[in-house]
C-alpha cells in the first residue's frame, strides 16, 4: 500500500459515483438535455423516455410500480414531503405522529417542525442494540395516529428494524407507514408490498448514484396513500412534487439502481467478510465496545467505541490515508456527541470514542488490512497519551473520580 | 477543518508526554476536564525549590487533536518560567501561537485552567 493512498471507509455518508453510472448520465447533459415536461418535441420525448426507464430500474429495485415513484432532490426532501404531506393531508384524521430518537435529522428536525405547529409527535426510545420495543409501538398508537415513521437501517450504527412487524401494526391500527431508507436501498434486499411499507424515502448518492437527487415511494394501491404537495409549481410528480426534473440525475439513479440490483447479493457477501475481519481484528484491541445489534444489521457497517481517547484525536493520527466518522462532538457541528448513540444508553465518554466504519463497494481487502493496522496504531499512540487510559490502568475507578466539567 | 502545521506538528510529535510522581512536594498536577466532555487534561510541573523556576513539565491528555497540542505546546512553554511567569500564560496566546478555529478555543482554556490547577496543587503543597 502507498503512503499517498487515500482508503475510503465512510461509504455511510456518501458513495462515489459508478463510473458506469457516470456514463449512463452523460449524453443527458448536452445531447439529450431536453425538459421532461416538454411533451410537444422530441427533446422532450428522449428525457421523458429516460425518466420512464430510470423509474422502472427503481420500482424493480424495491418492488414498487414505476408510478408510485416521486422524484426529490434528495432523501432530507423526500423525508420531508412524506411526514409534512402526511401530516398536512391527513390532519381531519388526526395529529399525531410516532417515530424514534435515533432517527436522521431529516425526520426528527420535521417532526419538530410539526410540533411547532401544533402536531404531537411520540420519540420513541431504543434498547440497547438499537432496535425499537414493538409493545412500545403499539402502546403509543392512539385514535389521533396517522403516521409511523421508522427508518429501516441507521446510519451510525447500521441496525436494521423489523419492517414487515412494524408494518402488522400498522396496518391492524390503520395508521400509515412511512420509512427513510437512505440506508438500506441497495443494499439489502427489499419489497415494499411485502414489507408493508406505504411512504419511503431514499437516496441516489448512497447507493453510487449522483448527489442531489433522491425518491419518495408513495403506495398508490392498498392503501392509496396521498401527500400535500410542499412545494408550489408546474405540478410534476403527479402534483406531489413541481420543479423540473433533474434528467441526468434521475437517469443515474436508475442505472444505479440497476446495478444494486444486479451485485447485491455478491457485493453483501463481500462486504460483510471484509466488514466482519475488520470489526474481529479490531475487538482484540483491549477495552473496546461494540455498538449495534450483532444480528440485524447492515452488512457494510461496523461502529466501536474505543475507550479512553476521544474519537477525533483518533482520526487525526491516520486521516491523511483514512477517511471515517467519528460520534465525537468534535466532528459534529453541534459541539455534541452523537445523539444517536446516547439513546442506546452510552454515555457520553463512549459516544466520544467511537468510530464508524463503513466499507463499499470499491473497498479491498488490502486496504481493510491497512485501516486495521492505522487504527490500531492510533488507538495505542492515543492511549500512550490519555491520562485516563493511565488511571484506568492503575486501577482507578473513572466514575468515582471528581471530575471539573466546562 | 485544516489546521495549522504548527498545531499538526504538536500533535504528531507532543512534547513532554509523561508522568511525574505526584507525590514528591515541588511537584504540581492539575486534572481538568471530563471524559464526558471529550477531554481531559493532566498537566504536571516540577519546580526547582532554590532557584523557584519549573524544572520540567508533563502532560497527558484525552481529547481531540488541538487539546493535545494545546497541552504540549503548555508544557514547552512552561519550562524555564517562574511560578508567577507561569500564572500570565493567557489561553489567547496558545490561540494565536497554534491558530486555533472558534470551535477549539475550549482547549485552550482547558489548557490555562490546567496551568493555573497545578500551580495551585503546587502551591498548596508548599503553603508554610
């Protein structure tokens, strides 16, 4: 391995782009760079035929018809359309909203939103390993509910909900069903008529699909599910969503999701002997905690906490040839650890040394060797440093001790 | 974020990482910070009992890349300083020195209050 060579491991916060994704996109640019709305010409017609192919490529991915597929810009706007659009079309049913403390911002800030304006919403908490309590689901449905909202897979730690049980309860309760995906399309297998899933949300730049655009699933067919519109215009998307659609985008979506499709299988079986060499090799590293469920689980992912160095500081001794995350208020913009891991009841020295770990498509087995190795480096040099890694060693209890916060 | 080659430099190779015996009387350790606010700092002064100037300086710390540096450039600093010198050491200095962003200066404060605790441990100690 070079020293030069950057290995990245944070494939949960954006992918590259396929090249053969790249290359679908391209004649849509310049050569076909007609308007999909245009239905008089045929610039039109070859952007609108592209658009009917990349919503089909998508539909097949999950098990959805192509007309039940609405373009956003993205998974946050798509997340926003299904909680807002429900939340506003629905609202002589009810006002009130269930969903979970460790969902994306996209959802928790919306339904913030929500509350402002006079909507109930219900956080529900996690266990340990990141899944909700189904009781505790259904407990909280009550004759107001129009909306669950539980993502399928987690970012930061790659738990995987049980959808279809969620879903059982849903549809008994007669309330809607909505997921961010962002995580999860692509990557694992799903059909949302299976799953019982009615509104979801996902990404095309999660799955080596470009940025800036994204999809909401609404199911047209048991039950037809309906959303207000958050934006005002031409009324494309069936009027769930106006503005002009981004061609080469969409299209690169589609090829994306095609490939997905095809190397799945293959690209999960991969990635989860990578995933589970990396995450062994690194256990043995003492006082290492793993943080997920070891079961239901994102076959990508891996997040540990290392304890007693901060996850930053940890990142700075190998970023020149790793990229990853941190749960460590130094790498968030909000100055906290990550409110992701704290509702799994860590504390918040935990939160701030953990990493997360995410490999994909185009990660080796060459360069799993060569993280193993940085990190563990970094871990030990950081300790060698760290004055409670020093007291823990000499046997002092840490929560004992009377500590001057700021 | 980039950081400047100074900090960098500081945090790749720290200076005066270590442990003095807390124990002996011209020896001063300040302990701040929380694990649960993502830094601790231990900073250790030895001071030479004729002369009254810090003879060596330590550290050890947990947290991010510029508390580390804040701390290791404190211990440079510290070195060949009397008490009172030590004690005007201000936080916007290490600012400036490793061009610290907004979002950092906390560790330079950290890295002061670590000072100023280990003088007083120091002095409190000594207190006739």
């Amino acid at each position: 391995m070079k020293n030069n060579q950057l290995i990245y491991l944070d494939n949960s916060a954006t992918t590259p782009c396929d090249p053969r994704v790249v290359e679908a996109m391209v004649p849509y640019f310049s050569q076909h760079f007609g308007n999909a709305a245009s239905r008089n010409h045929s610039f039109g017609w070859a952007a609108e035929g592209a658009v009917d192919k990349a919503r089909k490529q998508i539909a097949d991915l999950i098990g959805a018809d192509p007309r039940e597929i609405i373009f956003t810009s993205g998974a946050t706007e798509a997340d926003n359309l299904a909680i807002k659009g429900v939340a506003e079309m629905y609202k002589r049913k009810g006002n009130h909203i269930i969903t979970a403390e460790t969902e994306h911002k996209a959802v928790l800030d919306t339904c913030k939103a929500l509350e402002k304006e006079g909507y109930e919403v219900t956080y529900l908490k996690v266990s340990r390993q990141g899944l909700v309590d189904l009781a505790e689901l259904e407990a909280a449905i009550k004759p107001t509910t129009i909306l669950v909202s539980l993502m399928f897979a987690n970012n930061e730690i790659g738990v995987v909900q049980p959808m279809k049980a969620i879903s059982d309860i849903c549809v008994k309760h007669e309330v809607l069903f909505m997921s961010d995906a962002t995580q999860a399309v692509g990557k694992l297998p799903i059909n949302v008529r299976e799953l019982g899933i009615h509104l979801m949300a996902f990404s095309a730049h999660k799955m080596y699909g470009p940025k800036g655009v994204g999809v909401l699933y609404v199911s047209r067919k048991s039950p037809r599910v309906k959303v207000t519109a958050q934006m005002d215009g031409g009324g494309h998307e069936r009027g769930m969503r106006s503005g002009t659609l981004n061609v080469p985008g969409i299209v690169g979506f589609g090829k994306a999701a095609e490939l997905c499709q095809q190397e799945m299988e293959a690209e999960a079986t991969r990635l989860s002997k990578l995933r589970d060499k990396l995450e062994t090799e690194l256990m043995k590293v003492e006082e290492v905690v793993f943080n997920g469920h070891p079961e239901f689980r994102m076959p990508h992912l891996t997040n540990l906490s290392f304890k007693h160095v901060e996850g930053e500081g940890l990142m700075m001794t190998f970023n020149e040839n790793i990229a990853l995350s941190s749960g460590s208020a130094c790498t968030s913009a909000s100055l906290e650890p990550s409110y992701v891991l704290k509702a799994l009841g860590l504390g918040d020295d935990l939160a701030h040394s953990s990493l997360r770990m995410s490999l994909g498509r185009f990660t080796t087995e060459e360069e799993v060797d060569f993280a193993i190795k940085a990190i563990r480096d970094g871990v030990n040099h950081m300790r060698s440093l760290s004055p409670i890694w020093e007291m823990y060693q000499e046997g002092i209890d840490l929560d004992a001790v009377e500590w001057s916060e700021h | 974020m980039a950081y400047s080659d100074k900090l960098l430099d500081h945090f790749k190779h720290p200076k005066n990482v270590g442990t003095l015996d807390k124990a002996k009387k011209n020896v001063g350790t300040g302990l701040v910070g929380a694990p649960e606010c993502g830094d601790v700092m231990r900073l250790q002064i030895e001071i030479d009992e004729e002369s009254g100037i810090i003879k060596d300086a330590k550290f050890k710390t947990f947290g991010c890349g510029s508390a580390i540096a804040s701390s290791s450039l404190a211990t440079e600093w510290l070195k060949g300083k009397t008490i009172n010198e030590a004690a005007s050491i201000d936080n916007m200095d290490i600012v400036e020195e490793l061009e610290l962003p907004p979002v950092k200066i906390h560790c330079s404060v950290l890295a002061e209050d670590a000072i100023k605790s280990a003088i007083k441990d120091y002095q409190e100690k000594n207190a006739k």
